[in-house]
C-alpha cells in the first residue's frame, strides 16, 4: 500500500470520529462532535494511492494524555506523536509500513509516545521500532505508558 499525507478535512474528521475498534480497543472509539471535529483538524490525515482515509498523526500537546501533566510524564524535551488507524486495518500486518511513515514525515531527534497498557500489538510494534517503556500513569481508571525513541535521526 502507497501512503500519502494529507491536510485533514472535516470529512476526513468525521469519518475518524465515526470509525468503532472492537474490544478490548473500545476506549479508542470517540463520538462526533463539533468539538472533535475542530481537534482533528488539526491532525494529518493518511490515505492510500486511491485517496481512501487509512489513519492519521498528530505532534506536541494533541498526542499528549493531559492527566500525564499531573505525574510529569511530558517534562523530556521530546516530539510527541500520536497516531491512529482505521480499525479494518489493524490487526492484519500494516503496522511496520504505517508507523514507518509517519517517521519518516517527522524531523526530530528525540520522540515519545502515550499509549494503554494493554493495547500489547502496539507496544510490541513501537518496540520493533526502538521505543523504550519510561513511564507509567492512570487516567480514567486506564493504565498509560511513554514510551521514548531517542536519537531517531540518523
């Protein structure tokens, strides 16, 4: 699959905010709302060679956990991403060619991201590609860990 970033359209947006993870992948599921909308707007939306919305990225504050500010978490001078897929796509290999681009579509030297303990296929991913655990936190009863990536700059 060809990978191609674009601007994100509210299209796009609302398509996202519609998307439904099963289980245990539920807690990423959002609902429509004007408010949700303007956020991803703000995000990069990734589509396939026939301009399908196959995910999308986001830097600094948006890809933050906002309890993580209570325990210090985001005090490294790191990039943070953040990163989503659609939910037909997971699961089924994809993963290595997805993360890969949004790498290569960043520049910075040190990178960290936030994700649920128990989201293992991620974990494992983000690992393969040298992210190291840092931390841990609890928001709305989920368990959250930072993982760091340093020196991604050849």
């Amino acid at each position: 699959m060809k990978l191609f970033s674009r601007e994100m359209t509210k299209d796009h947006a609302v398509e996202i905010l519609n998307w439904r993870y099963s289980p245990p992948y539920e807690m990423y599921n959002e609902e429509a709302s004007a408010e949700g909308v303007a956020e991803f707007l703000t995000y990069i939306a990734i589509v396939d060679q026939e301009d399908h919305l196959v995910g999308f990225y986001c830097t600094g504050q948006s890809a933050q956990v906002p309890k993580g500010h209570d325990f210090g978490v985001y005090q490294k001078a790191c990039l943070d991403i953040g990163l989503g897929m659609k939910p037909e796509l997971t699961g089924k290999g994809f993963g290595n060619e997805f993360l890969t681009f949004i790498l290569d579509q960043l520049e910075a030297d040190s990178l960290r991201l936030t994700v649920a303990k128990f989201n293992q296929r991620a974990i494992r991913l983000y690992e393969a590609f040298g992210f190291k655990r840092e931390d841990t936190f609890i928001s709305r009863e989920i368990e959250f860990i930072t993982m760091l990536r340093a020196g991604s700059r050849a």
